[in-house]
C-alpha cells in the first residue's frame, strides 16, 4: 500500500461539515501517528545499539543512501530559582520574555485515561 492511499482510506469517511466526523477522523490519525512514532523510536534505538556495538560513530548506507552519525551534544539550561534570588525583580523583569499564543487541546479518551493519573480532583 502506497503512503497516499493510506492516507486516503483515513479520510474516506470524513464529513468537514461535522465536527464529530472531523473529531473522529483526528483521533483515528492521531492513533496512526503514535504507532507510527514507537516504531520510529525502536528502530532508533537498533540502529543506536547496531553502530554501538561495532563501535562505529557514523555509517553510511550506499542501497539507500542514509547516513547515520551519532553525536555527543550537550544541553545547558538555567536555573531559574538561583537566578530570582541573584536578581532584583526588576531585573528578571528585563531578561523574562513573555510571549501569548493560541494553542489547541484536543482530549482524546486515552489521554483523559492518563491524565486522570496526575490530576488530583478537589473534593
């Protein structure tokens, strides 16, 4: 099965004038995507473990030219709670942007399982 006809038979049932199809058809991608990203993520990990145990650091594919390197990367962050008590509050109000954007929550039966893990409910 060709990536457009995969994508197509998602699509097939849906009605852009319902929002329940609409919704539907979101989770039934949404659904397609996780799956498609934990198997993603298990080949990453063979590949990782394949070059590991040759101690290769690159390799290059010649039938499907792919290359493959894996790097050494650091990440640096900052504390915050150091940084408020070195700094007055108007300083932090200099270096602190902030920044207002939409963002849209779509709460799948799946998340609202897991989310019921981590929210407490008020009595």
């Amino acid at each position: 099965m060709r990536k457009s006809e995969e994508v197509e038979i998602l699509l097939a049932d849906l009605d852009e004038t319902n929002i329940s199809s609409i919704l539907k058809t979101y989770h039934d991608v949404d659904n397609v995507s996780k799956k498609i990203e934990e198997l993603r993520e298990m080949l990453r990990v063979k590949i990782k473990a394949y070059l590991k145990e040759r101690l290769w650091t690159n390799y290059k594919d010649k039938e499907t030219k792919i290359n493959v390197t894996i790097s050494v990367q650091k990440r640096e962050t900052i504390n915050k709670d150091q940084l408020k008590c070195i700094l007055s509050e108007a300083d932090m109000s200099q270096i602190t942007r902030i920044t207002s954007f939409e963002k849209l929550l779509i709460v799948t039966p799946e998340t609202r399982m897991r989310l019921k893990n981590y929210v407490k409910k008020k009595l």
